[in-house]
C-alpha cells in the first residue's frame, strides 16, 4: 500500500513539474513572440 502510494505521489510530482515547466515554457515564448512583433513594428515605423 505504502509504495503504491509513493509511486503515485511521484507520478503526481512529475505531473506538476512538467506543468510547470510547459507553463513557464509558453510564457517565454508569448514574451518572445511580443518582443518580435514590438520589433518587427518599431522597424516599419523606422522606414
């Protein structure tokens, strides 16, 4: 029972760390995506 539940607890944690990490994943990825357009933007305004 004990290590039933510890593997179900770890399975759990990696569930969330993978989570986590995709979360933190998309987020830099919109931010690059907006930097990008902010550039591509501040370049036609330049010309």
């Amino acid at each position: 029972m004990a290590r039933c539940a510890v593997k179900i607890m770890k399975q759990n944690c990696l569930l969330e760390v993978a989570r986590r990490a995709g979360h933190v994943a998309r987020h830099v990825v919109e931010k690059r995506k907006h930097s990008n357009l902010v550039l591509e933007v501040a370049r036609r305004a330049g010309r």
